[in-house]
C-alpha cells in the first residue's frame, strides 16, 4: 500500500500564491479605473473648452491665419477646461480656428469651426509610482470641434 505523504504547509503556500493573484487583480483594476477616469476626465474638458471657445472673440489673426495656438492660464476658455480636468496646464491645449464650406445660403461670410485639443497630457499610474518605477505616459490626443457660428457673441 502507498505510504500517506506529509501535508501540512501546502494550505499556506496555495494560500500565498492565490493571494498574490488576486491582489494583482485588484490593482490592475484600480488602474485601469483611474486611467478612465482621467480619459473621461479629459474628453469632458475638450467639450467644455470649445464650447466656451465657439461664443467668444477669437485671437488676432483669426480665421485660421495662425496656427493652434495656446490659451492664457487666465483665459475663459482654459478656466473652464481645468475644472473639468485639474491637472490641465496651458502648454497642454491647442485652440485652432479654420474655415468651413458649409454654411446657409443667406450667410454671406465663411462659418469657422473652432477646434480644442488637449495634448501631451501625462497619466501617472499609482502603484508604479509607489512601487518607484516610472511608466508615466501620454493620454491620446482629444480633439473636439464645433462650428462657430456665434462668434463675437460673448465678451469674457
């Protein structure tokens, strides 16, 4: 007959590597949570700023004369942006004007379409950062555009 083998331990080490799964689990889904988070985060910011673009004076040089431009820290438009996405810094957005063909019959002038874009924008993933490692990476580029019919309406 077989001879009974020794168990004892063999529940704690079972134990152990489950827990070590599981833990891993957990925390790739944390951030993967925040990583959405600072997307959607993101995403609402684009809409939000070029909301506030499409209702406002443009720059000098508009329509589409100048290249993307940068919004001052203080402008209507980037306040707006950073409630909706805190870590927002101006070297972040690009606001860019350009002229569109459509428009109405009884228009007489161009209709621009005001583009918001948020670039370069950095995602610090948490536990890597704990952990010291850098895995630091750029969130994809959102772009948002509206027609700007309704420029000149406001004046910040």
């Amino acid at each position: 007959m077989n001879k009974p083998t020794a168990q004892s331990g063999v529940a704690m080490v079972e134990f152990a590597l489950v827990v070590a799964l599981f833990l891993l689990l957990v925390f790739a889904a944390i951030e993967f949570s925040r990583v959405m988070l600072e997307v959607s985060r993101t995403v609402e910011a684009t809409r939000a700023g070029v909301r506030i673009a499409v209702v406002n004076t443009p720059p000098a040089g508009y329509p589409g004369s100048t290249g993307p431009f940068t919004p001052a820290a203080n402008s209507p438009v980037f306040t707006q942006m950073q409630r909706q996405q805190p870590r927002l810094q101006p070297r972040n957005v690009q606001i860019s004007y350009s002229i569109s063909d459509a428009g109405s019959v009884n228009r007489t002038e161009n209709i621009p379409i005001v583009t918001v874009a948020i670039t370069d924008l950095m995602y610090e993933p948490l536990f890597a950062t704990l952990l010291g490692v850098d895995l630091d990476f750029a969130l994809p580029a959102f772009p948002s555009s509206l027609m700007g019919e309704s420029l000149w309406t406001l004046e910040p």
